[in-house]
C-alpha cells in the first residue's frame, strides 16, 4: 500500500453532475485550489453516464421559479423545503443556457426558442451530456482530478471538515487529503433493496448501482443532521429493461392501462408515487400486468422513440427490436422498481441551510445527496453545484482547515490492512450484500411485499441489518477495488439503518408506496406536516422532528 | 444486461476501462480489455460508444428476456450508428445525428 498526502483548499467528493458544475463555478469565481475526487472517470460517471432524456426541470415562458416550486411541493404533499426550491428554481435557466453553450443540443424553433416538452421540460439529445461536462471541467486552470478515487470517509474533528481519506482502487493507494472546505457531490444510494432482477441482470436498475450512498454515510457516522430518509424513490420503469417511462407518457401520451385495457391512473392520481401506488393496486386486485398504451401510435412516432431510447436507455430499444415488434404494436409493460434513496426525486439526504452548507462546518452538499429539494434533476443538480461552491468559495476566505491528527490517520490505516490482510472470513462481500438486500426485501417495505410494512417487520429489519454489519468487519478484500466494495456495503448498510429509523418515526402514509405504513394507513395532516431528520449520538440514531420552513424565508442553522 | 469484449479484434486502447462507470473493465497480460465483473454491469454502453473497433458489444440476459442479440456502435462524425445483429443473423442499423435533439 502506497500513501498519498494532498492538500487542497476545496475539495469536491464525486465528480458527477453537481461536482463538475461545482468545479466550473469555483475556477470561474475565485482562483482557488481545488480537487476532485471520483470514483470512477469523470467523462462517463453517475447518473448521467448512458445519457438523458430530456431536461426535466426548467421554467418555461410565462412560468415563474415560484411555480415550480408549487408544483413540487404539491407532488411531494408538502414536506419540502420552499428555501431550497426557490433558490434552485431561479437559476435553472441560467445553468441550461450554460449547457447549451458546453455543447449541448436543445431542441428549438424557427425563432430560436427551446421546444417545451409540457410545463417543465425541455427537449435535447442528452447522450453526450457527461463527456461535455467533463470536458469543460479538465480544461480548467485550478483544478485537479483523481479519477479512481473512492472517498471512504472524511475527517471531522468538533464538528468541524478538515479533509477526508480515500482508496486508489488501481494504484493501491490510500490518500489523505487536507481541505479547507469539502462539497459533497457523490449522488444518492442504490442496491439497498433487492432489486427487479437479482441474478445475471441485478445490476439492471434505474439508479447507477455504482452510487452507494457513501455521502448519506459518511454524514451520518459524522454526526451530520439528515432529513427525510423514509421518502424513498420508486419508480415506475419499462419491465425487464428498468428504461424510464416518461418519454412513453409524455412523449407520445401514453395512458397506464391494466390487462384489461382499463385506463387505472385516473383512479389513483398522478402524482409520482400515486403512478407506482396505482400499479402496484391494480396487480394485486387480479388485473396485472400494467402497461402503457402505445398501440396504436404512428409509424413516425415509432421512429422517434427508438432514436429517442437509444440515447438514454438502449436496453429499450433492443428488447423492441429483438421482439420484432415496435411500440406501436405492442404495449410497453411497466413495473415498479426496488426503492432508492435519492435527494433529485424526492427529498432524502442532508439537511442544509438556504446556502447549502450541511450541520457540519465546512461542508456542503448538492445534488441527489442533498435532501428537502425534490425534483431538481440534472438542472436542479447543476444549480446546487453552483450554490454550494460560491457558498464554499466565501468560507474559505475566513477559515482554514487544521491538519488531520496522525490518530486518525493510523486508525484508516490499520482498517485497510484488517481487510487485504490475511484472510479469515467465512462469507464474501457479495453474500453479505445479498443478505442485506433480503432483508430489506422482506422488513422494510421493498417489492416483495408491495412496498408496504409495518413496526414490527421494521424492527426485524433493524436488528439483521446490525447483525450483517458486524459480520461486515471480518470481510476479506483481494485487491483495492474489492475494498472499495467492502466500503461500499458498509455505506449502504448504515443508510439502511437510517431508512429503517425514519420509517419507522413517521406515524402516517403520506406518500402511497414510497412511504406506506400499515400501522398507520392513513395521512394525518395534524401531526405530520413536519419534518423528519435525524442524527447519530453516541452510537444510535436519533430522531429529530421539525417544523416546516415556510416559504419565502432563510433557513440557517442556529447550532 | 452485460458487454461483451471480442480479445482478437482489441487494440488495448484502453478507452473502455477509462469510461466504464464502475471500472468493471480491466486488462489482461496482454494489454487486452477483458469485463471482469460481467453481473455488475449497468448497462449504460459508454464501453461500447467508447471502442475504436467495434470490439465491445453488448446483450440483454436472458433473465431480463434478452434473445442473444448484439449490438455495437461505429462513429461516423456527427452520425452515431447503432449496429444490432440478430442470432438469426439479420443485421438492423439505426443511424442518430448527435447534433439532432429528440422528438420526445
Ligand atoms: C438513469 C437516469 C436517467 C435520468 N434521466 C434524467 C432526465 O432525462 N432528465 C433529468 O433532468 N434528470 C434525469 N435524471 C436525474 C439526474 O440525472 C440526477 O438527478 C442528477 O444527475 C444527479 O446528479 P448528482 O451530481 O447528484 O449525481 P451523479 O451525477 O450521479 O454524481 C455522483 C458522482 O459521485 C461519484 N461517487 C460516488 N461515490 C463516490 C465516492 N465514495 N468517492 C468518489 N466519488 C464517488 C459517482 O461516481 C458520480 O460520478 C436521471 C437519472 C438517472 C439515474
Ligand atoms: S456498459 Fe457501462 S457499466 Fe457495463 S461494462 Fe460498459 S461501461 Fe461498464
Ligand atoms: S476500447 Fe476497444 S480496442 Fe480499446 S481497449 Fe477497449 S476493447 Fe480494446
């Protein structure tokens, strides 16, 4: 094992979406010296690697950023924070117009204007969208990239960021990086739950299953405030390929029907988990399989929509053209999948101020890892990268980090040894994930059980999950990326924990599916339109409930 | 889904270990890319877009109702086009212009 030790002024964990803008914004406002670190490369990583359809969030002509706020608010049934919709909502144009000059094709008229796809997207050909980005990003003067590196776990001392330790999963070596303001950017947490497919495809799902969770649980072992854990993301997918639904729905507007040929979503609502709720229902209820109508389309829309998938989700496309059969000859069959914890969807991540700094000092968060913001997608993402750097440029003019303590150092150290020394464990870092993927099939509400569970089932789920993460300790890791996987079941593992908890706290259904308690059935206005976050004190979670931040005001932490 | 990566036709340019999200592809003693970790793919095809000889290609499996289909991409300036050749072995091309936005 080598041993690298870097100092920086800030440094940018995950090099995805919000990262990369972070990067161009600091380098644009201030000379300061900045690092990314990624996991992987910064050319094709996270969520936008196979491209995207559309861009989901941007306020069309005649909208204001206070409806988009309105409209998210009322799809996520009020827990949000206006603060953090607001702030994101009015730079959402800005950021476009900055992609657009990055190289990205957007869809416009005669006039020059963007083509809208309904109130809120715009259309463009996303398959390059990561390259631009990273592109622009390894231009900049003041800014180094680690490709490959895979932060484990940061160095907090009295509340305060100093840095953070990371794996060279190709070079075997373990860093130390000293900075004097961090920005967390790693996105949310997949394979939590046992997936739609869990043998030769398990890796088939919406989310990247490369994005762990390892910003949700490095805050939490910090001691950071998260909020909002219990409103998981489930998303309603193409069956088999997990292929994003929207482009059929709002594309060529197709209907959710049953086997029946009934239209159910009229039924249920269309809010985003009302859309996998009403799916879920009509299977149970005997009038499975759901799927969205697309007979009947034209033979030019079928044209589209197979140049339309291959830029996003080819899979689609594939199983299209193997089948012999286009969409408008046969229904798209449409499934829920396991669910995710992702801050872009829903609300789940840390609980940071109107600037985006997080409870801890000198850290700050954007993205799918930040929590209270629903809906922000790529260009939400790219608007909290923003706020979050200029938020970071501004307090390292007044602050600088202490070096890490050798402590510390020596503890990461002899922890890498533990697991590529010798080998003495009886169970392999897959079976343990396997295991933990079960569990929360089965305890907490994942797809065996139609997403639903109750305090008891919970319960279990707390105990085994505790139970796997003590095992967890004996693993044995062959080569740095193996570690890295060590690293990354320990992340999901204590996110799970933290799932477990805030379901488990929230005594109402609020969102059907994403968040349904049998033992509370019901939503209950009175006592829930609150918050529900949470820390980690001597050991055990903590829950705290609060009051929801009203709506044009600042939010600051007074800790 | 997974890839699949053809060793005599690999030139070890290594583009496709650089891109591949989840760093799942490595090489082997003689400089040639091999997926090492097959079940772990994401199927998100930068690997596939990335290789300068059409050696990477990639599959549905069979539990998600794949058929043994494989499909490459060759660049062609703005053209990307998509090459699927069918166990029966139809061929079926699919030509994008990157500097076309989609319709949907
Ligand atoms: C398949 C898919 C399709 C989507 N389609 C659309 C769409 O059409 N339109 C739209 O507007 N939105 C879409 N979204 C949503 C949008 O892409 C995301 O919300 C947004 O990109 C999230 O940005 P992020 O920076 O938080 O995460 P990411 O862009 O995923 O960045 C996280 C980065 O952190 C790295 N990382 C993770 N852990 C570590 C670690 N421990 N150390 C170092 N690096 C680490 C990852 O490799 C990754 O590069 C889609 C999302 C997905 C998954
Ligand atoms: S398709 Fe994507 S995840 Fe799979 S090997 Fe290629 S680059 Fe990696
Ligand atoms: S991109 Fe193609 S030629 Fe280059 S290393 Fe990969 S398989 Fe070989």
């Amino acid at each position: 094992m080598k041993i690298e030790k870097i100092k920086t002024q800030i440094l940018i964990i995950g090099g995805g979406t919000a990262g990369c803008y972070a990067a161009l914004t600091i380098a644009e406002n201030s000379d300061a010296k900045t690092l990314i670190c990624e996991k992987a490369h910064i050319k094709r990583s996270g969520c936008l690697a196979a491209g995207v359809n559309a861009l989901n969030a941007y306020i069309v002509e005649g909208r204001t950023p206070q409806d988009y706020v309105e409209y998210v608010k009322k799809d996520a049934d009020g827990i949000v924070r206006e603060d953090l919709l607001l702030t994101m909502s009015e730079r959402l144009n800005k950021v476009t117009e900055r992609l657009e000059q990055l190289g990205l094709v957007i869809l416009k008229d005669e006039k020059g204007k963007y083509v809208t796809r309904g109130n809120r997207n715009l259309k463009i050909n996303g398959e390059n969208i990561k390259p631009i980005l990273a592109q622009a990003v390894e231009n900049l003067p003041n800014v180094s990239i680690l490709n490959r590196v895979n932060i484990i776990d940061y160095a907090v001392e009295n509340n305060r960021i100093n840095g953070a330790f990371g794996i060279g999963i190709e070079n075997n070596t373990f860093y130390i990086i000293e900075a004097d303001a961090v920005i967390i950017a790693t996105g949310g947490a997949a394979g939590l739950y046992k997936p739609n497919n869990p043998g030769f495809s398990r890796h088939k799902m919406w989310y990247p299953p490369f994005n762990t969770g390892a910003g949700y649980a490095m805050g939490i072992r910090a001691g950071a405030e998260m909020t909002t854990f219990e409103m998981r993301f489930i998303a309603l997918r193409c069956k088999d390929t997990i292929a994003p639904t929207g482009t059929l729905a709002q594309g060529v507007g197709a209907k959710q029907i049953n086997s029946l040929g009934d239209v159910y979503e009229t039924k249920y609502g269309i809010t985003t988990s009302e859309r996998v709720y009403g799916t879920v229902n009509e299977n149970l209820e005997g009038r499975g399989p759901c799927y969205l109508k697309t007979e009947g389309i034209t033979h030019e829309q079928d044209e589209s929509l197979i140049k339309a998938y291959l830029n996003m989700a080819p899979s689609q496309t594939l199983k299209w053209i193997e089948s012999g059969k286009n969409p408008s000859q046969q229904n798209v069959e449409i499934e829920g999948t396991e669910p995710y914890i992702v801050g872009g969807h829903t609300a789940s991540g840390y609980w940071v101020d109107t600037n985006r700094a997080t409870t801890i000092k000198g850290l700050f968060a954007a993205g799918d890892v930040a929590g209270g913001c629903p809906q922000k997608y790529v260009t939400g993402a790219l608007a909290e990268g923003e706020i979050a750097a200029l938020s970071a440029v501004d307090f390292i003019k007044n602050h600088k980090a202490q070096s890490i303590d050798k402590e510390k150092i020596d503890k990461q150290k002899s922890e890498i040894k533990k697991f590529i020394g010798e080998n003495n464990s009886n169970f392999t870092i897959e079976q343990l994930e396997e295991a933990m993927q079960t569990v929360m099939d089965s305890y907490a509400g994942g797809i065996k059980t139609n997403y639903r569970f109750n305090e008891k089932q919970l319960d279990i789920a707390d105990y085994k999950i505790k139970q796997i993460y003590q095992l967890t300790d004996r693993l044995h890791a062959d080569d740095f990326q193996e570690l890295m996987y060590i690293y990354e079941l320990r992340e999901r593992l204590t996110v799970c924990q933290s799932v477990i908890a805030h379901l488990k706290a929230r005594h109402e259904t609020r969102w059907h599916s994403f968040a349904e308690n049998l033992d509370y059935p019901e939503k209950d206005n009175k006592n829930w339109k609150k918050y529900v976050n949470s820390r980690l004190e001597n050991g055990e979670i903590k829950i705290i409930l609060r009051e929801l931040v009203k709506g044009g005001t600042q939010f600051e932490h007074n800790n | 889904m997974s890839i699949t990566i053809d060793k005599s036709k690999c030139i070890g340019c290594g583009k496709c270990r650089t891109v591949c999200p989840g760093s799942l592809i490595k090489k082997d003693e003689n400089g040639k890319a091999f997926i090492k970790y097959p079940k772990d793919c994401w199927g998100c095809t930068s690997c596939v877009k990335e290789c300068p000889v059409h050696a990477v290609r990639f599959y549905l499996g069979a539990d998600i109702g794949g058929m043994g289909s494989l499909v490459h991409t060759e660049s062609m300036g703005d053209i990307l086009r998509w090459v699927i050749e069918k166990s029966d072995g139809e061929i079926s091309k699919i030509d994008i212009n990157r500097k076309e936005s989609n319709k949907y």
